[in-house]
C-alpha cells in the first residue's frame, strides 16, 4: 500500500491567481483554510512551499478546488 506523500509542493502564485478570483482576501481565505494570515502569504509568496496533507486539503477546500491546480510542476522542455 502507498503511502501519502508527508508534504505538498504547491504554487504559490497560482494559490493567489485562485483566491484573488473567488473575490477573497488574505485574512478571510487563511481563516476559511483554518490557517493564519502570515502562514498564508508565506506560501502565496513562495516563501514556504510545502504544507502537510491536512493544510493542502483545507487550502483545495477554502478556495474551491478540485483538481491539482495548485501544485506545483516542473517546466520540462518540449522535445522538438
């Protein structure tokens, strides 16, 4: 059986393009992830970028997602 990975990578940018386009402040999405406001901006600014499963799962919830969009991936180049 597989275990979940300890820790999520996620994008921070893409963490703030989403919150910013429910409409929602800083404050008021930390709050609905159950997080603090400095714990939030930490990540929406790359600062810290990997949050446990717990923290991922609230984040997905507070702003409404429900595929991986706030992950982050690699930029792998084409192959041409």
């Amino acid at each position: 059986m597989e275990r979940p990975p300890a820790t999520f990578e996620v994008n921070g940018a893409a963490i703030r393009t989403r919150r910013k386009e429910l409409g929602m402040e800083l404050a008021e999405c930390a709050a609905a992830a159950g997080i603090s406001r400095p714990y939030l901006d930490q990540l929406e600014l790359g600062h810290r970028r990997h949050p446990r499963p717990p923290i991922y799962a609230a984040l997905r919830t507070a702003l409404r997602v429900t595929d991986d969009r706030l992950l982050a991936t690699e930029d792998k180049p084409s192959k041409e």
